[in-house]
C-alpha cells in the first residue's frame, strides 16, 4: 500500500509553506512495472526534518508519464538511471520533485498546496 506525503518548506519571501516534494512510501515496488498515483487526493503534509532516514530514489524528470489526470512512475526507469548507486530491493521511498510533476502534468499544484 502507498503512502503518500507532501514535503513543505517556508519560502524566502512571504513565510508561506511551499511544497516542494512528493514522498512515495511503500514497503515494496515492483520495479518492473510502471507506477501511477492520483495527485488531486488529499496528502499527508510534512517537512523535511520529520521524514525517517530510510533510502529514498529521486525520481529523474524523463521517468513521468502522464496518463490523463493520473501521475505515472516508470520504475524500470528509475531502476536503471544509477543501478551502481543502490541495492533497488532495499528501496522503500520515492522522492518527486513538485516542479517536475507540475511540467508533466500541466499544472500548478503549488496553488494547491500552498498553506
């Protein structure tokens, strides 16, 4: 099962908190399969300093694949930008970039999260 949180941090400018990453926890990916998420459901938020310290993959921008209203993950992908970097079985978290799921989909999600 997925979890789902958004990362917040305060922006230099007006103090107000931005998201900035989409942290994906599960307790095993499929690495062969491509991943989707619905990103309008209600997430999780955060900040940074509250995640644990488990190995996380940043997800590369050329991995999303937009499917309609759906965020796709291309876990073969992923797999395969550093595969000297990790052991991918003991990967539990992926991180997303809010700016690279805003390009991919379209959309301002800031405006969404913005608290």
């Amino acid at each position: 099962m997925l979890k789902v949180k958004v990362v917040y941090e305060e922006s230099g400018e007006d103090d107000y908190l931005m998201p900035v990453w989409m942290i994906i926890d599960c307790h095993s990916f499929d690495w062969n399969k491509t991943l989707y998420i619905n990103i309008r459901a209600p997430f999780e938020r955060t900040m940074i300093d509250d995640l644990d310290d488990r190995i996380a993959a940043i997800v590369p921008d050329s991995s999303y694949i937009r499917h309609h209203d759906t965020l796709g993950i291309s876990l073969p992908h992923v797999s395969q930008a550093d595969p000297a970097l990790f052991n991918f079985s003991e990967i539990h978290r992926l991180m997303l970039r809010i700016s690279d799921i805003e390009d991919v989909m379209q959309y301002d999600l800031r405006k969404t999260f913005i608290f």
